[in-house]
C-alpha cells in the first residue's frame, strides 16, 4: 500500500541534507557587487543549467546570506567554478568574514563583478528572474560572458573535498 502523497510528512532538514550530500558535486563561488561596487561573495553548490536558448542558469541562494541584498540590488552576479585546489577559496567564501576577498586573486569581468583568478570555469549573468521557494530565493540568470580552462575540477561529496575518479 502506498502512502497518499497528500498526506505525507517531509523529512527532517538534517535527513535531506545527508540525502543530498550523496550527490557529488563541483563547487562554485557566486561574486557580485552593490551599488558602491563594494564586493560580495559565497560559496555554493546549489547551481544548474536551466535552459541553452535562452542561456540562463539559477542559482540558490539563502535568504540570510549577506550577499543577497547586493546581489538584487546590483542585477548581475558570476559563477566561478572552483578548480582542484581551490578548496582554501571555498572555506573562505563559505565563512562569515568581512572581507572574503582580502586573500583572494580576482579579476574584474565584463560586468565590472570580481572574477575568481585560476577558477576551472567563470560565467558573468544579469538577473532575468527570481522565485521565492522556502528559505532560499532562486535567481535565474541570463549569461552574458564565459571563460572556460582545462583545470580538474574542485569535487565536493558527503562533506568532503574530493577529486574526480578516472
């Protein structure tokens, strides 16, 4: 007998989150800037292509995170793909500092939003759309600029740091 999807209970967030974490990911930095150019950042694996035509991509953010304010206010972010390697970058953006960018080699894209030096891969995008979905907000983004390199990628699996198996 199956139980009536109307009626079920959810999973508790931490049951979820172990779920979740048997999925092996890449691991990414959003970057963007307020209206003072001042910059922002943090450290993600809740990213995924939407759609080629148009090219828009999403990304999850919460709605605690520092970041989301300059992020709506600005209109344009980046994804920085982290490379193998780059694991001290994603500590540091997945922190609480002030100023996550004091250690961290950047570049200024085309967007004027910081792009991370030696990321696998770094895409630019303005806002298209959001949708409020639960504690987080969905931004969907319109690309507008990409940069790709042929690093090994920065792999992240049940709260661990790992590299890609051949």
């Amino acid at each position: 007998m199956s139980t009536n999807p109307d009626t079920a209970r959810p999973v508790e967030a931490l049951v979820l989150r172990n779920f979740a974490g048997h999925f092996a990911t890449g691991v990414a930095v959003l970057t963007t800037c307020d209206a003072a150019g001042r910059p922002f950042g943090l450290t993600m694996n809740a990213i995924s292509c939407v759609c080629l035509e148009p090219p828009l991509f999403l990304a999850c953010v919460d709605r605690k995170s520092t970041t989301l304010a300059p992020l709506m206010e600005s209109g344009i972010f980046a994804l920085n793909i982290l490379a193998l390697g780059q694991d001290k970058i994603s500590n540091t953006f997945a922190s609480k500092g002030n100023d996550k960018f004091a250690s961290v080699a950047t570049e200024t894209g085309q967007l004027g939003v910081p792009l991370i030096a030696g990321a696998l891969a770094s895409a630019e995008f303005r806002v298209r759309q959001t949708v409020e979905a639960g504690d987080h907000v969905i931004v969907i983004g319109e690309a507008v600029a990409t940069m790709t390199s042929e690093a090994a990628p920065l792999m992240y699996y049940r709260g661990k740091f790992g590299v890609l198996g051949t």
